[in-house]
C-alpha cells in the first residue's frame, strides 16, 4: 500500500524512521513508520497538490489551521483512487463547548473526507451526528511498538521504587499541580520529564521538603525505562482520546491514577479511575496499590489490556475503514445506465 501523511511538519515528500531511542515515536507521525511511507507539508501541498494523487491512502492531521488545507486535499483526490483520512485530536469538550467556537470549517473537513479517524474509542456516535456525506468514522489510533506489545518494558512490583510517582511525562496532562499534590498526600517523591521550565522552584515552595526528580523531554524509549521504575502514574487529565500515557504505563506495569472519563482509563486501569479533581481519591488508590497482590493484578490486566493497539490489531482496524471506503467511492464513482425507452 503506498501511503502518505500531511502534517505541519516542514518534511516534504521524504521517508523516515523514527527511531524511538532519540525521538517521540508514539506520535501520529509514526504512521509514516507503520506503512513505510512518505510524509508531506500543508504549506508545500498549497503550491501542487498533484503528487498526492498515486498514492493509496492520504492521511491528515492538523489544528484548525490547517482545516481549509484538508478540505481542499480531499475534494482534490475525489478524482482519483486516493482515500482520505483525516485523524483529528480530541478533548474532553470536543468541539462544541460554546456556540463562539463553532467553526464550519471543522464539520466540512470531516465531511471532505473518505474516512474519519476517531482518537476518542466510544464517541463515535458524536461524529456520526455530524456526518451529511459518506464519510466512514472509525477509531484509528497510533499501534504499539514491537518492543512494547512484547513486555520489553514491563518491571514486576518487587522492582518498582516504591516511593516514587510519576505526576508529568510522555503525554503531559493539563492540570500537573493537582497530580503533584496527590503525590505529596501521599507521601511520595516525585518524578516530572520536561517539567521545569523555570518554575519548578516556585512549585517546590508549594510543597516544602518533596523531593522532585525532573529530567528534560525524553524520547519514547528513555521515558519507559524511567516510568518503568516508578510505583504509579498520577494522570489527571482532561483528555480522553487514546493517551500514550495510560498506554505506556500498561507496557511498563505501573499503575495509571487517571480520569474515569477516558475510554484508555476504562480499558486498562478501571480500577483506578477517578474525578480529575478527586485528590482524595487518587491518594485512596495510592495506598491500595501498596497491596503487592492487589498492585500485580492490576499490572497484569492493564498489559493483557494493551494488546488491544497492539500493530496487527491497529493495523487491521485501519485496513477495514479503507477497504469499507474504497467500496464506496466505487459504487460512487460507477457511472448509472441509462434504461433505454
């Protein structure tokens, strides 16, 4: 399958690796990895579009800048073989959180497109409502690395440190403040990747006598190692589309503290689920979870959990969506006999 992905990203027309040692390969830019193929940039594609039109699938994504780009993409590979996907980011608001943000430019480019590749697994319903065209709506989320899927990562308890949480990492989450004052209720040191940035010393003033243990931006692999040793993960989060970092504490076998709302949180630690607000809660779970058997079991079921984005399953889900589209746009394309009289 020749494959194509439009991002900002200033690349274009060029094929990488993305080498999860040195870069953040759980990004959607991994896509180009997954399918060994190219990536291309809005800004370039405004000039000639037209080397888009070869390839099998052409999938997008972008912030609402980029929305009139996606449109103009897709109603362009109408005419051709092409289809295409745009993979949009959600939050726990989505898109209509006040009637001064709607924006037409948002529901015409899910309808522009052959298929809607959904991050949030249970709301496809939402799109759905949205959808005047044939436009498919599937969830389609970044898969797992090999080394993942095969517990590559994964420390039993016994190993884990036991006073340490993890409160910012891979996927940081909105509201870091209410995870470290989970932590420090619950007596813990704190680790943070890339969460100085200059004010980590009026944070520490908050909470005299905690011991903070941050380190800049890591790569996808040198950040497993490090959660990896960690006991939790405090994840307050607002976002609910497929997070990384409910994932990779499934692939590390540390616990995930997150938001109830988050279909990630329900499939792989819903006995950790909580209110993003609920510190008291978070600080319950944390004392469970020094229940050694307790704490096992639900490592165990979080990484058989996993495998749910493992790459044949990530792969197969996003196979389907465009073999379904491909079906249509070739009943749509398929000219209608005139009966004659």
């Amino acid at each position: 399958m020749k494959f194509a992905l439009v991002s900002q990203d200033k690349s274009h027309g060029v094929r990488f690796w993305m080498n999860p040692e040195s870069t953040d390969a759980t990004s959607f830019m991994n896509w180009v990895n997954v399918w060994q193929g190219y990536h291309f940039c809005f800004d370039k594609l405004r000039e000639d579009m037209s080397v888009l039109k070869d390839f099998d699938v052409v999938m997008m994504s972008g912030n609402p800048y980029n929305f009139k780009d996606i449109i103009s993409i897709a109603n362009y590979l109408k005419e051709t073989q092409a289809i295409s996907m745009f993979y949009p980011e959600g939050s726990t608001q989505l898109y209509d959180n006040s009637i001064n943000g709607f924006h037409a430019a948002i529901y015409d480019a899910w309808n522009a497109c052959d298929v809607l590749s959904i991050v949030e697994e249970d709301k496809a319903s939402y799109y759905k409502a949205f959808i005047r065209s044939n436009t498919i709506v599937r969830f389609i989320h970044v898969p797992l690395r090999e080394e993942m899927e095969q517990g590559n990562f994964l420390i039993p308890y016994i190993h884990k440190k036991k006073n340490l949480a993890m409160v910012y990492g891979d996927n940081n989450p909105n509201h870091p403040l209410i995870a470290i004052a989970a932590a420090v209720q619950s007596g813990m040191e704190i680790a943070g990747v890339d969460i100085d940035r200059g004010k980590i010393k009026d944070i520490a003033n908050l909470f005299p006598g905690v011991l903070f243990h941050s380190s800049s931006k890591l790569a996808q692999y040198p950040f497993l190692r490090a959660l990896s040793r960690c006991f939790l993960q405090f994840y307050p989060t607002e976002w609910i589309g497929t997070a990384r970092q409910q994932i990779a504490c499934a692939v590390t076998g540390t616990p995930c503290i997150g938001n109830h709302d988050s279909h990630t949180q329900r499939r792989l630690f819903p006995e950790l689920g909580c209110d993003i607000y609920d510190i008291d809660r978070m600080v319950y779970f944390a004392e469970k979870l020094k229940d050694s058997r307790f704490y096992s079991e639900v490592a165990r079921k979080a990484f058989e959990g996993v495998q749910f984005y493992s790459l044949a399953n990530t792969k197969e889900r996003f196979m389907h969506a465009v073999e379904d589209a491909r079906k249509i746009k070739n009943r749509i394309s398929v000219p209608v006999q005139e009966v004659a009289s």
